[in-house]
C-alpha cells in the first residue's frame, strides 16, 4: 500500500523532497535580493565625459584611470572613445584598485588626418567607496617625436561624497548617478 511517505528510487521521501526544495526556494529568495546590491554597495556610479579633442594621425590618445585613495578601495572601471558621430572606437573595462589601473589607447592610423574622439568613464565602487579617489588621465602620445602631450587631467574625489557636479573645468562633465534613481 502506498501512501505519501513511501521512499523514491533515490532514497528520499516525498517529505523529505519538498523539504528539500522548501529549502532551495528559501535560501535562493534570500540571496537574489543580496546579489543585485553586492556590485554597487560602495556609493553611487561616477559619469565622466570629455570634451572633443583633434587627434592627429600616427598618434594614439591614451585614456588612465588609477587609483590614489584608500589601499582597501575597489571599482569597476569603463572607459570608451566614441568619435564625433558617436561611432565606438575604442572599450575597456576593469576593476581599479590601488598599485593597479584600468587603461584605453586608441591610436589614429597614418592617412587618417585627424579625428576628433572624446571619451566617457564611468566608475562604480565595489568596496569602501568613501576612500576612493580616483584620477582620470587623458594624453596624446606620438610615436615618431616621442612626445607625451598631456589632453586632460581629472581628479574624482572621494566617491562617497556628494561632490560637484556639471562641468568641472578641464573639458569634463562630471555626475554621480545613484541606481535605481532617474539620470540627471
């Protein structure tokens, strides 16, 4: 005679298999919720964009972000070239820490002239956001003359602050974007 408590070809219970899954269903409905925050605990998402630069050709503009602040601090970095018809020329990402950096080149092919590139970072601490301060390096480098000719330098500031937003001098705009809220 059956009944609900008969054992399956596996060895468990009918109970002890929705015990089982009662479990799953639990600890899965716990843990989702965590994991969608575990990315963006360390403050809001910085935005950075550049002006348009003329870069000519046989150069490369080379884009750095390093990490100056807190030994402890982590963010994931993205930076992009797009050109003056918005066309992507250029991607990285990584995660920026200290004794580390997330950098882009993206050099101008010779019979190119000139292009005009400008570049958006976006950085979002994964850990002690309020000790991170990040500098954003923009420079031309050209290879034949050997010259380094620095196009822009950007100091963050703690991320964990509120900050300044809107043009921050130097040709950047600058604005910190909390998820879940609308963009400014």
């Amino acid at each position: 005679m059956w009944n609900n408590d008969h054992e399956s070809s596996q060895g468990l219970t009918r109970w002890g298999l929705a015990r089982r899954w009662f479990a799953i269903c639990v600890l899965t409905g716990a843990l989702l919720p965590a994991l969608g925050t575990a990315q963006t605990s360390g403050g809001p998402t910085t935005v950075l964009k550049s002006a348009l630069h003329s870069i000519f050709e046989g150069h490369t503009l080379l884009l750095t972000v390093t990490e100056v602040g807190s030994t402890t601090s982590t963010s994931t970095v993205t930076i992009e070239f797009l050109d003056a018809k918005d066309q992507r020329l250029g991607f990285a990402s990584g995660t920026l820490k200290r004794k580390g950096h997330v950098q882009l080149p993206v050099a101008i092919p010779a019979g190119a002239g000139f292009q005009r590139l400008r570049a958006i970072v976006k950085i979002t601490p994964l850990t002690n956001g309020a000790g991170s301060e990040p500098i954003v390096g923009l420079e031309d480098l050209d290879i034949t003359s050997k010259q380094v000719t620095p196009k822009g330098l950007f100091s963050v500031g703690p991320i964990g602050d509120d900050g300044a937003e809107g043009d921050c001098g130097g040709g950047w705009q600058v604005n910190r974007l909390t998820l879940g809220q609308p963009n400014p």
